[in-house]
C-alpha cells in the first residue's frame, strides 16, 4: 500500500532509470579464451548476415521514459531522499518521468534471430536527476545506453565534484519487452516494457553517500519506454 508520501514522490520524483527501454538483449559476457572468441565471431557473422527489421543510424530526437515502481518511490521515502530533475529531465503528475535522446544509433532485429536483438547506442545528454538527503546531493547525468551489455552508464556527482565519469547504474532486462511497434504512420518506432533494475555498483555508491545499506543490486526501479525517429 503507497503511503501519502510516497504518493507524493510519485508526483515529483525524477525517472531515476528512465534510460532503459532499448537495452533488451541478453548480456554477452566475453572472455579471452578461444571458445569465447569463437562465439563472438559467429555472433557476428550471424547479425551480417540477418535483416534488420528498423534500423536508424543517426538519432535525432525522441524520447526515453519510465513509469516508476511503487516500490521504489517509497524506498526514497523511507531513506528521506528528495529527487529532482536535472537539466532537461520531466516529470509528470502521473510519475512518468523523460529523458530527451541526444544522438546515437539503434538496429533493431526480429528476437530470436540475432543476439543481442537491439543493437547500437543512445545518449542523453544534458539531463539527468539528482537525489539529496542527509546534507548530500547526488547527481546522475549523461546517461547512454549499451544495448549489448543491458547496461545503462552515466556521469555521477556528489556535492559538486564528479565521483565518475561512467559509471554502472542500472541493468535493462529485456525478457519484459514488448514488440517493436510504430505509431505516427511509420515515423515513430516504439520499444516498451524493459524493466530497469538498480546494479549493485550504483547501489553501493548511493549506500556509501547517504549512510545506509537499504538499496540493493537488483531493485526493481520501473518499467521503461523509448520512442525514437525513423526517418521515414
């Protein structure tokens, strides 16, 4: 049950994962060995030689969203942590919260063809949210998504120095996206349901900055949207 403050947070607080939706593939963690190599060129020759079913090799524009998780926004409320948006960042009533997309690029394959699926790379730059609490600021900035790794990064500060400049902070879990889909008439390619989880590096950080052990690897932040141009 969300309590008034959390109904509250919900109303203001940033999309502190927002930048998921298109890191949906499974992580393929590589090693140096031959049988890891071997996997990674057949991989390769596998994404050559398959179609992509919507590919655009220079984003311009869109937008990255999330619907927070209940759970999430009352864990705020509970460890006293206000959260705002940072630069180009919003937040709606409804607790959706935006991201602008600066640049990048995103090939996307029918699921099941090629792995990773969602291929490419999308920074938001110029945005971000901060979380302040116990006479600490923290700000994550600069986000950029790495669909092959099912890893968000982003630039993390605290009370005004940069503690890193890429830093680890949210795993996307793919097995929650829904299918590709359109809207405005083709020129709009839709990707949702990727649901963003707190890694335990940006747990430990926050942890470290606030005085608690509370946020844990794996915590469930929301359930993320991102709509980009096509072009078309």
């Amino acid at each position: 049950m969300t309590t008034s403050r959390g109904t509250r947070l919900l109303r203001t607080i940033p999309a502190f994962a927002v930048t998921g939706v298109l890191a949906l593939g499974v992580t393929a963690c590589g090693s140096d060995d031959d049988t890891s190599s071997t996997a990674n060129d057949a991989a390769t020759t596998q994404t050559q030689a398959t179609k992509p079913a919507a590919q655009v090799d220079d984003v311009t524009g869109g937008t990255t969203q999330v619907t927070l998780d209940k759970g999430f926004v009352e864990a705020l409320g509970t460890l006293k942590l206000t959260p705002a948006p940072v630069g180009d960042a919003k937040i709606s009533d409804a607790g959706v919260a935006s991201f602008p997309v600066t640049g990048g690029n995103v090939t996307y394959y029918k699921p099941g063809t090629v792995s990773p699926f969602v291929q490419g790379e999308l920074d938001h730059d110029g945005s971000g949210l901060s979380l302040t609490g116990g006479g600490k600021k923290v700000e994550l900035t600069d986000f950029k998504i790495d669909p092959g790794a099912s890893v968000l990064t982003g630039k993390v500060s605290v009370d005004g120095e940069v503690a890193a400049e890429s830093a680890p902070l949210f795993f996307l879990d793919g097995r929650t996206l829904q299918p590709l889909r359109t809207a405005s008439g083709g020129k709009t390619a839709i990707l949702q349901g990727t649901t963003v989880k707190l890694k335990q590096e940006a747990a430990d950080l926050l942890n470290q900055t606030f005085g608690t052990d509370a946020l844990k690897g794996g915590l469930v932040i929301g359930v993320a949207k991102i709509s980009v141009p096509t072009g078309a």
